[in-house]
C-alpha cells in the first residue's frame, strides 16, 4: 500500500474496521499556548498568595488581641503580632506560593520581604491620609467613618496588596529559571523536551 494516497489508505483502514475494534486514534490537541499557560500559573499563584495573606492577617489579629488581653502595650503587642504574621507569610509564600521560583540566601529574602511589607503598609496609610486630610481638607465627608473605612481597607489594602504581589514575585522570589529556559513559564509542565543532537558528519566509505 506504499504506492496509495493516504487519503484512500485511511479509507480502505475505515472500512475493514468494525464493532469492537481499534480505529484512527485522533490527533492529540496542541499543547496549551505559552500566554494560557502563563495566565493559568498566574492565577494559581494569585489564589496561593491570597490563601496565605488571608492566614497571615487572621494570626496577626489573634495574637493582637491575645497580647492586649494579657495586659501587652498596645504598640507592642502590634509590633509582635506583625512580626509573627510577616514569618509565616513569608515561609508560606517561599515554601508554597513561589516555591518553584530561585530562592537565595534566606535571611536576605525575609529582610527583602519585610522591608516590601513595610511599603505596602505604608501605601495603605498614605492612601488613608490623602483621603482623611487631604481630601478631608476640601470635602468634610471624607472625614467620615464610611470614608475612613473605604479607603483604609478598600482602597489602601487593595493597593499594598497589588504592590506586595508584584514586589515579593520581582524581587524577593525572581524568576530566574524562567530567564535560563528562554522565557518558558515553570508552570508548563507540558512543554517540549525534544533535543536535536547535532548530525554526524558522512563518513567516507572507500
């Protein structure tokens, strides 16, 4: 059948096969495109880095609370509590969240970590004094409650959280496998591994 048209080859193939029996396998669909890919390992990330700052503030609420109970200065007992949350959130997202990425010396990454969580904070508060006595200043209502509230934890945990996610995935956990394999996402655990070895000059044969 060497000299037959594959189309009619897969005919006659179509034809001989019957109830029971092993027909044309389709063809596997093309692996997932490197921008989907990425998105999809994003998103992973997203949900990993929000599951451990979620644990990270309720531990941080509870010893607060626990230190004060205890009769602990209010500053204090803060400066504990956030010390003790940045830990964990910083072993949760370099042993979970960004686990696969490079990880250097790890007393200079939780430095690095602090210090972004520190300016995430900060980007918090400033959006809290912008909208309090700054806008305050000229509209009163933002000087309310309500106010307060909208931009301080709306608006202020929205931006330091934003900053906080690309900071820790730029600086603290870089990506350096994905610059070493040619802008290949490590997520993509379907990527081609086929290597062309070079071909072997022809040999002489007289």
């Amino acid at each position: 059948m060497l000299g037959v048209p594959v189309k009619t080859r897969k005919r006659k193939l179509r034809s001989v096969t019957g109830v029971g029996t092993l027909g044309f396998v389709p063809d596997t669909p093309p692996p997932p495109s490197g921008l989907r890919t990425r998105l999809r390992g994003l998103v992973r990330e997203v949900g990993k880095f929000g599951t451990v700052g979620g644990i990270s503030f309720a531990i941080d609420t509870v010893i607060f609370n626990l230190m004060l109970g205890a009769g602990a200065e209010t500053l204090l007992a803060k400066l504990v509590s956030t010390v003790v949350a940045t830990t964990v959130a910083f072993l949760g997202n370099r042993f979970w969240t960004w686990r696969h990425r490079a990880h250097s010396h790890m007393a200079r990454q939780y430095t690095m970590f602090f210090v972004l969580n520190a300016v995430g904070l900060g980007i918090g508060l400033g959006c809290l004094a912008i909208s309090h006595y700054g806008l305050g200043s000229i509209w009163p209502a933002f000087q309310s409650r309500l106010a307060d509230n909208l931009s301080a934890q709306i608006v202020g945990t929205a931006a330091g959280t934003l900053f906080r996610f690309w900071s820790y995935r730029r600086f603290v956990f870089p990506d350096t496998a994905d610059l070493l394999s040619g802008g290949q996402d490590p997520h993509d655990d379907t990527r081609a591994t086929n290597v062309t070895s070079p071909s072997s000059p022809p040999r002489d044969s007289a």
